[in-house]
C-alpha cells in the first residue's frame, strides 16, 4: 500500500514540473559549419512564442534579448506562431521593437497567426495523427500583426524569396507560407552559383527535402516545440508534421545541408506544459568551410 502514496507523489511533481518548465526559458548559443567561404554568420532564431496579452513575463524576457546576446545578430529569422490569438498582437510588437540585425530581420507566418487558438477535442487528435485538417478557428487580424512587424523594418518571406549582397557574401534567404495550412508553394526554392549562402525559412517543417534538394545550407523552422514533452533517453513523441520524432527539435546535419528546429518560445493557451524541453531563443553561429573542406555551391 506504500507504493500508491509514492506513485501519486511522484505523478503530483512530475505534473507540477510539467507546468514550472515553460517559465524556464534560455538563449541557446550553436555553431554549425556550412560550405560558405568567407566570414561567420550570426542568425538568431525565434519561433513560437505564441504570446498573448497575459504574457508579460515572456514578453519582457523577448525585450531584454539584445542584452542577453551582448552583440548585434547579422539576421534575424522568425518562423511563425508568434501570436496564439489577437490580444498578443500588441506585446509581440513591443517585445520585438527592441530586437536588431545588421543585415536585417525576415519571418514566415505559422497558423496561429491566421487563426486564433481555441480548444477542441479534434485539435488534439491532429496533433498527434499530424492530419492536416481544416480549421475552422477564428480568424486573426493578420493584416494588424503584418503591418506592425513590417513597421518595424521585418521582411516578410511569404513564398518568396530575398537576396542580400552583403560585404560577408550573397546570402540568398527563401521562405514558404506555412505547411501546416497548405498555403505553400516551392517553385522559388532555387540557389544560384553566385550564392555563398542559402537559407530557408518554414514555419511547420514539412517542407525540408525540397530545399535540401536545391542544395541550400541551412533551413530552419518551428511548429513542433521539439515535441514539447521529450522522454529521457527516448526523446519527442509527437512532431505535429512529417517531421520525424529524432528530427523534432534542435540542430541536426541532414545531408549536405543542416536543419535547426526551434523548440520555441512558448506553447499554445490549451497546453500550457512543457517536461524535459525548455522553451529557447537560439543563436547560431555559420562558420566558414575550412581549407580543404571547402564544399563547391551547387546551382539549381
């Protein structure tokens, strides 16, 4: 009969954890060696913050970010669900009016920033079959968060694509509307012989291999909150998307090019937990190829 009260307490702090964990927020700092010839690239990745207008400590923790960095990023990259519904459309943009980029600040969208959260028995069921049904949520005021973050000088990357010549190299950036809606289109995912780097923005990242294929360096995303509930020594579950579960979260080489996914900012209203997945802001460092190991760009 010992064993029932250790079991409930153990289940009572796990539960308890679950829910501390998503206030444990970090900047994560990651290198990674790209094909590129010339100096390092500094990106800092956002994904899913998913804010309300209750969120006033993730929103001041997003502000303070210039100093946590201690230096200014060359690009800022946003990949979607920035908002969960229409009253965090005013702190994400006083949270990201202190954020700057040298060479500048591009985003795709994700689908709580077209559709208001709300809860529903067969939300659930899509997150862990990966369906990608129909929603039929509220409308958000896109129009309203667009218009904000694109006052704030962010380029919106909505199936399309943006060349920088820069004094680190050309560094062409591609992004696709989100997956997750069936709003993307792919026929812009091209690099040319010119590009030093190519990079691609998504926010659910289903589409993966199609940038892979076009030989660019670096995709990065969002959507899945690393699974948001990782399993010690197994890892996520559940990625929402085609996305395999090894692939869930975080930096992996895939192929000649590498793959980072956030495991965001936040969570959605419903879900408010988190268990062995922080919530993280990354920066990632793109190194240069060293001598001998130079990868020749490939044009498509």
């Amino acid at each position: 009969m010992r064993l029932l009260p250790a079991t409930l307490a153990a289940g009572t702090g796990l539960a308890a954890y679950s829910l501390a964990e998503p206030y444990w927020l970090k900047l994560a700092d990651r290198s990674l060696v790209t094909g590129h010839r010339g100096p390092a690239v500094t990106i800092l990745h956002l994904s899913d913050p998913h804010l309300t207008g209750s969120d006033r400590r993730l929103k001041s923790w997003i502000a303070r970010l210039p100093e946590k960095l201690g230096e200014v990023p060359d690009l800022i990259l946003g990949t979607g669900d920035f908002i969960d519904n229409d009253s965090g459309i005013e702190p994400v943009l006083d949270a990201f009016a202190s954020l700057e980029a040298r060479l500048g600040k591009f985003y795709v969208l994700g689908s709580h920033d077209y559709f208001q959260a709300r809860f529903n028995v067969r939300s659930f069921k899509k997150y862990f079959t990966g369906e990608h049904a129909a929603t039929k949520a509220p409308g958000a005021n896109i129009d309203r968060l667009e218009r904000g973050l694109q006052s704030q000088g962010w380029v919106p990357l909505t199936n399309r694509s943006e060349v920088l010549n820069t004094e680190l190299g050309t560094i062409r950036l591609a992004g696709v509307d989100d997956p997750y809606l069936k709003r993307h289109t792919t026929g812009h995912i091209s690099r040319s012989a010119q590009d030093d780097l190519a990079i691609g923005l998504v926010h659910a990242p289903d589409v993966v291999s199609e940038y892979l294929l076009a030989g660019f360096d670096l995709i990065v995303g969002g959507h899945t909150h690393a699974g948001q509930v990782r399993v010690p020594g197994y890892g996520a579950l559940v990625t929402n998307c085609s996305l395999p579960t090894a692939l869930a979260g975080g930096l992996h080489r895939v192929g000649e090019g590498w793959l980072h996914v956030s495991p965001g900012l936040g969570q959605g209203s419903y879900t408010p937990i988190r268990f062995n997945c922080r919530p993280e802001a990354t920066l990632l460092r793109l190194e240069p190829a060293v001598s001998g190991e130079d990868r020749p760009r490939r044009a498509r």
